[in-house]
C-alpha cells in the first residue's frame, strides 16, 4: 500500500487565533488545577490553622538613677511559647514543636485565663532572666503582664511583660538577657530625661547576653555595633523565619538554569523592596498586614504557576515581580517596625537590614544554584524533573498560605 506524501505548511492568517487558543490550554489546565487544590485546601482546612512563626521578642530597658535606682525592662513576646515549654531557639514555627499541641491550647485560651495562667507561672521564668549590675546578679520581680486578645487565632499573639529590679548604689553598667529557650531578643535602650542619643540596641541571639549599659550617662554605640546588628536583624528574618520570601526568590530561581534570567530577576525585586521599606519605615507608607500577608502568599503561587509555561523572561514579569517586590518590602517593614530602628542610627541601621535581607537572598539562592546548575548542569531534563515538580511544590504551598491567611482574617 502507498502511502501519500503530505507536506505540512504554515496556519494561514485566518487561523492564528486558534493556534493561541492551542498555545493557551496547557497554562489554562494549570490554573484550573491549582484552583481546584486552592478550594480542597480551604475545605481541608481546620477551622484554626496553627502556623505560628516565632518572631524575636522585643524588650525597652529603662534606667531610673532617682533614688532608689532601678531598671525597668518591657518586654513584647509570645507567651505561649514559654507557658508550652518549647524550645524557641531551636524551631521557627510552633508546629515543628512536640509541644505545637499545647501552644495551639494556650493560644486558644481568652487573653484574660492566659495572663492569670501566665502570673501564677512567672517564678518559673524568673530562673530565666539574666541580668547584672556590673558582676552583681538582679533579681527581677512582675510590675505588669498583659495580653492582646487577638482573635485570629492563625497568628501569635503579643504579651506584654513589664518587670523591674533594684540597682545597688554604686552601680556603673547592665547587663541583660534570656535563656535560650525563650528565642532571640531586640534589646532597645530608652531614654530617662535625657538626650536621645547613642542608646544602646542589640540583636540578641538564643543566650547571648547584652553589650555592657551605662547607668549614667549614655552607653556608647560604634556605628559598627548597629551595622552588625541590624544586618543580623535582616538575615534572620531571611534565614530561618522568613519562609515566604524563600519560597518567593526560589520561585525566581526554578524560573530558568541560567545565571543572567536569574541575576534579573532578583534585582528587580531587591530594587522594589527596598524602595517600600524606606518608605514604610519612614511612616510615608502604612499598609495593614492583613492585607500584606495574602497578597504575599498570592505572589509566590503567580512566579511558581508561571514557571511552568514560561522558558523566557519577558517585561512583563519583570514589571509583576517589581511589584510583588513592594508587597515584600512592606512585609519587611512590618518586622522592623515591630524591632524599632535605632534612634541615632537611622539610615546606617536601616540600610545594614536591607543588606542583612540581601545576604539571607543570597545564602538561599547560591546553594540551589550550586546544586542544581552547576553539578546538575541544567540539561534538558532539569525542567521536567526539578525545575516543574519544584515549581508545583512551591505553588501548592503557597496555596495553603493563601488560604489559610484568608481565612484567619
């Protein structure tokens, strides 16, 4: 039997449209698919979700020299954390804790049953607080403890812990910090009557123990110390607490296995955030987080979707990523607003996070360039096998946190 020749000729003019229609079916599949996962999700969901990110807490210090001299300390934190008895310094979300149980119990609990479960407990922390005055230890005793009664239970909470101790008389300098287990600490000097000028601000990692405090006078502060600082402020809010923004950059990764689409990429989103964390930080922008946060779990789902019908960067995500990367930016200024930038600093510690936020970027992107470009190689089959599975996994957890922040609105 003969078979006929065919010879195949371009689409005529008349028929363009449907060869786009053709073109567009499998992204349109996608979306369908991620919007059914979308309403399983929500379906699925419980009706709290108990991811709770475990931020720094935030403590003011303030030295009173009248006499009798004494140094009140604030202090923001997450009660529950220290009332379940998980080990802050070891996890960055409740959920990986054997205790994960028993936080999401106490966070339940009405703010009122949790401060008085809280002041029944605070001998307990005292064995935690750490202080000096000079080689001599403080003994701390509660002025105050109360609790935000915030009611969406998918977020921590806010307690506020007021404690004070005496000061011996001859006190020259203070110390402060905290056992491990209750997590990092931003330690913020506040003024007493005086000059607001070179208080001390320190980035406290699990354990560490303050920078000596000057009782009289102000504590001396090298623009060294703040550099330091607040680029540690920045990375850890990278690596290991901000699992949104790695999932973000590493959606721009698994976009393409080459270095320039990359390089792009990344530059128009730094570029972006940092403009709306001048601003934000500045007060010149104020966006609710609650309106923040769902738009950021949106924006890892839209770069991970994309990355799976598109081989070449275009203006067009350049511009979105631009974008996403002010909605990045205000969810970092979120952060640092709750930390405080220091007083007589403000441009030298505001610049140093950005750089911290920059070398997290960096410290998650440079191993997955090493691993998967230069030892994989990027051949042919590094799309079908690492770059679209990466990119589905991306997109369904950025599904979840779309869904779940919707739902605890």
């Amino acid at each position: 039997m003969a078979y006929q020749k065919t010879n195949f000729r371009p689409l005529p003019n008349h028929c363009k449209e449907e060869r786009v229609v053709v073109t567009a079916q499998p992204a349109m599949r996608v979306w369908l698919s991620l919007a059914l996962l979308l309403i399983s999700l929500i379906g699925s969901l419980p009706d709290h979700a108990s991811a709770h990110e475990i931020r720094p807490a935030v403590a003011d210090l303030t030295i009173s020299t009248t006499v009798p001299a004494t140094v009140t300390i604030s202090i923001d934190f997450t009660a529950e954390t220290f009332l379940s008895g998980l080990d802050a310094s070891q996890i960055k979300d409740t959920d990986q804790a054997p205790q994960s149980a028993d936080y999401d119990a106490l966070r339940a609990l009405p703010a009122d049953v949790l401060a008085a479960r809280f002041t029944a407990a605070f001998a307990d922390l005292t064995a935690g607080l750490v202080g000096y005055a000079d080689k001599t230890p403080l003994t701390f005793s509660l002025d105050a403890f109360s609790v935000t009664d915030n009611p969406a239970l998918a977020l921590p909470r806010s307690s506020r812990l007021t404690i004070s101790a005496p000061l011996p008389d001859t006190t020259t300098t203070i110390q402060f910090g905290w056992d491990a287990k209750l997590g990092p600490l931003v330690l913020r000097q506040q003024a007493d009557g005086v000059a607001v000028e070179n208080l001390y601000t320190g980035y406290l990692v699990p354990g560490q123990l303050s920078a000596p405090i000057a009782v009289t006078g102000l504590t001396p502060q090298t623009n060294f110390d703040v550099f330091v600082d607040y680029i540690k402020i920045g990375f850890v809010h990278i690596l290991p607490l901000g699992f949104d923004h790695i999932l973000f950059v590493l959606g721009l990764f698994f976009f393409a296995a080459r270095l320039k689409p990359l390089l792009i990429q990344v530059t128009s989103f730094t570029l972006a955030h940092t403009v709306t964390l001048a601003l934000a930080t500045t007060g010149l922008v104020t966006v609710s987080p609650a309106v923040i946060e769902p738009l950021i779990a949106a924006s890892i789902v839209y770069v991970a979707v994309e990355n799976l019908w598109r081989h070449q960067l275009h203006a067009g995500r350049l511009l979105i990523i631009f974008g996403f990367g002010l909605l990045h930016g205000l969810g970092f200024a979120s952060v640092l607003g709750e930390i405080g930038l220091a007083p007589s600093h403000f441009i030298l510690s505001l610049v140093s996070f950005n750089i911290g936020v920059e070398l997290g970027q960096l410290a998650v992107l440079a191993p997955a360039y090493i691993v998967f470009v230069m030892i994989a190689g990027g051949g042919v089959w590094y799309r079908r096998l690492i770059a679209t599975p990466a990119s589905l996994a991306i997109a369904a957890t950025g599904l979840w946190m779309l869904a779940s922040r919707l739902i605890s609105l």
